[in-house]
C-alpha cells in the first residue's frame, strides 16, 4: 500500500497526488490535520530522510514558531517531537512506499519509483 501523507490543500501535495492518479498508482491519503503523525512515525521519516530535507524551514508554521521552538528542530528527537506537535512543519508530502520514504515532489524521481 503506498501512503501520501500531507495537506490536502497544499499545492505540492495536489501534484503529488494528481500525478499517481494520472498515472494509475492507488494510494491512501493521510491528512496531517485530522491524523497527526506519531512522534515514532515523524522519528523514522528523519532517520531515513534526514532532519534537514523533514523540517519545512520555509513554511509560514516555522516562521511563526519562536526562536526556543524552532531551536528544539536542532536535534533529531526535538525535530520528530515539534514535527509531530506542528505536523504543517513537515516537507510535503511524505510518501510512504515499500518501507521506503519519498519526501516533496519531483517528476523525475516519481517516473523512476512508480514508472
């Protein structure tokens, strides 16, 4: 089962999602909103994907965190734990195929997951 993990309204998320429609790949929507993302869950999107490409640092949700909060995305823990507690945080979207993770969109990386 391949899982898009996101916001609906989310314009990245929209592309993601219109291109596996469009090109017949099934999957389950998760929305960040009605279903936050476990801490554990936020853990291993970190540990596969990296803090750096996880935490959405140009996203209006980080630019109104304080200073204090958006330090605590400094360690692994504290990025799943405010990722988990602020889910608009997190890149969009997180893909989940195979017991692998895709983050964001990109049409050349999807073609060679699911081409």
């Amino acid at each position: 089962m391949i899982r898009v993990y996101g916001i609906p309204n989310c314009d990245t998320v929209k592309k993601a999602r219109a291109w596996l429609d469009g090109h017949g790949v099934g999957h389950e929507f998760v929305d960040f909103r009605k279903q936050p993302p476990p801490v554990s869950l936020v853990a291993s999107w970190i540990a596969s994907l990296g803090r750096d490409r996880v935490v959405n640092r140009r996203g209006t949700t980080w630019r109104r965190l304080d200073q204090v909060a958006q330090a605590s995305a400094d360690t692994d823990a504290g990025a799943a734990a405010l990722l988990a507690a602020n889910p608009s945080a997190i890149r969009r979207p997180v893909v989940e195929i195979d017991g692998g993770w895709l983050i964001g969109f990109d049409t050349a990386e999807y073609e060679r997951t699911f081409g």
